[in-house]
C-alpha cells in the first residue's frame, strides 16, 4: 500500500511538472510571435487623413444616438467615419443600439435579445432625445446594421462594436463578418470590441477584418492591462482617451498600432490627442474636431466629406 501510494505521489508531481511545462511552453510561444509580430497597418483609413475624425454613435447631440439621422448629421458636420453599436434581436437581425436594454433610448423596455426585429421596429428610437431639434425625428426607428451601410455614402468609414460581455456567443460575430463580406466592406471597416474573445471569433472568421480593442483603465486588470493583445493580435488599439500620454504613444508606434481614443469631446483634450499624434478620434461633437484639425494645420477640410439629400 505504501509503495502504491509513493507510486501516485511521483505520479501525480510529474503530471502537474508536465502540466507547468506546457503552460510555460505556451506562453513563450506567445511571447516569441507577439514579439515578432507586427499589424498591417490599417492604411486605407489614412490614405489623406492624419487623424481620423468618428463620430459616436452618429451625432448624438444633433439627432438620437445609433439612428440613420444620428449617422447623416454626424457625416454632413465633419466626421470621416461612424461608430455605432451592434447586437442580435430575437430572429438573428443585427440591429443597432448601445444599450442591452431598450429603456435609454426607446419607449420599450427590457432586454433588445427578447424581440423580433418586428417588434424592434415598433419602438420609437428618439424617445428620450432632447435636442434642439428633437421633433424632427419623432420617426426613428431602430436600423438594422444594413439599413446604416446602404444609407451612407461609400466613403464613410464605419467601426463597428460588438456588444458581448461572454465568453461564449451567440451568433453576433459571425452574423457581422458575413454582412462585411457580403458588403465588400474590407476597406472601409473596423471591428471593434471590449471583448477580447469576440474579436478572437472575427478573426479566425475572416483574417481580412480589422479588429480593435476597446479598454479603459477601470475595468478588470486582464482587461483594463490588455493581457488579450499578444493572444489577439489585433491591428488598432482604442484606449479611452484619458489613458494615452507620451509613453504609450511610444510604445504603441513602436509596436505599429493604430490608436483611436474615446469619447473625447472638450477641446483641449481634443487638441491634446492631436498633439500626441493618435490615428482616430471618437467623439460626440465631429463639428468641433473638424474645427481643430483644420486649426492644426493637418490635412483636414470639411467641404470634402459627402452630403446627403
């Protein structure tokens, strides 16, 4: 009984010293492409742009947030690109909203996953808008993600969030690669998400998206420390802008990411980000950053960007 139990004992140490050496093994793998690895430069979003000017969510101060209305106004004040939010309704639809719950920006309530596409469209998507002119879109609806891509002219740029908070799926990321492969999207779109393993699944569905990590400095540290980018891989980076400085410029230049920050939208951290030379700005008010950039003297001029009937 003895012998047996020293038996299982050896056993049992050079299973977990097999287990630790595989664990160690596959770090430094990752460590060792990571460090060898450089993105492709996201180029054709900056073929004339020094910083590219997103709006967020559309215009939410000229129309309501994530709406074909919000998307044109933020178009026709200066932005380059959309940034808009994406999730599943109950018959697979990719619609667009920030929110997992209707409440914020509908007349509906509860969570979007419990509603048909059908019963989406019955909710009004201005509910608890109070702009200036908020009667002008006592109308709008929730879009689905292809209703905003035909509603935009070709040269918008759009980055496209995955709303997920799982490790697990349901359905989204592949549901959006197809609608990017089917649009022909490949140079005019990112994907971008907090959720490191949603834009694992974009990837190892199609290698040709871009994808861009979303973090911010009060998330969970694997988060918040970007413990995923070595695994991920991805092509940009979109920290909250309150936690790009010099340093991390540095280092995000010499890894060769494209950093886009968020939501920025006083002017002197505007004019900071410009200064610090980051790729994007994602921001509530696309007027006042075009406004800067052709302050700075970068290439930027809003009589360039498409108008819309």
């Amino acid at each position: 009984m003895l012998r047996l139990l020293k038996f299982l004992g050896r056993l049992a140490f050079r299973l977990s010293a097999a287990v630790v050496g595989l664990v160690v093994l596959a770090a430094l793998v990752l460590a060792i492409r990571y460090w060898i690895w450089t993105p492709v430069p996201v180029a054709s979003f900056y073929e004339e742009k020094n910083v590219l000017n997103w709006g967020h969510r559309g215009a939410p101060e000229a129309a309501p947030e994530n709406t074909i209305s919000a998307f044109k106004a933020a178009v026709a004040l200066g932005a380059d690109g959309v940034e808009l939010d994406v999730m599943l309704s109950a018959d697979g639809e990719i619609v667009v909203i920030h929110d997992y719950t209707l409440d914020h920006t509908t007349d509906g309530t509860g969570p979007v996953k419990d509603y048909s596409l059908a019963e989406l469209k019955q909710f009004d998507a201005d509910y608890w808008f109070s702009g200036d002119f908020a009667e002008e879109y006592i109308s709008e609806r929730i879009p689905t993600l292809q209703e905003v891509i035909d509603s935009l002219d070709p040269s918008v740029f759009l980055n496209i969030e995955i709303k997920s908070e799982s490790p697990a799926t349901d359905g989204l990321e592949k549901a959006v690669v197809q609608t990017i492969a089917s649009n022909n999207l490949y140079e005019r779109v990112i994907v971008s998400s907090f959720n490191p393993i949603s834009l694992i699944r974009v990837k190892l569905a199609d290698k040709r998206i871009d994808v861009g990590l979303i973090y911010a400095p009060d998330l969970a540290k694997y988060l918040s420390k970007g413990w995923f980018i070595p695994i991920l891989r991805p092509e940009a980076l979109h920290p909250r802008y309150d936690m790009v400085d010099e340093a991390y410029m540095e280092w995000t230049r010499r890894k060769g990411f494209q950093v886009t920050v968020w939501t920025v939208n006083e002017a002197a951290d505007m004019s900071r980000m410009i200064d610090l030379g980051v790729d994007g700005i994602i921001t509530d008010r696309p007027d006042l950053l075009g406004q800067l950039l052709m302050g700075s003297g970068l290439n930027y001029s809003l009589s360039s960007r498409p108008t819309f009937d």
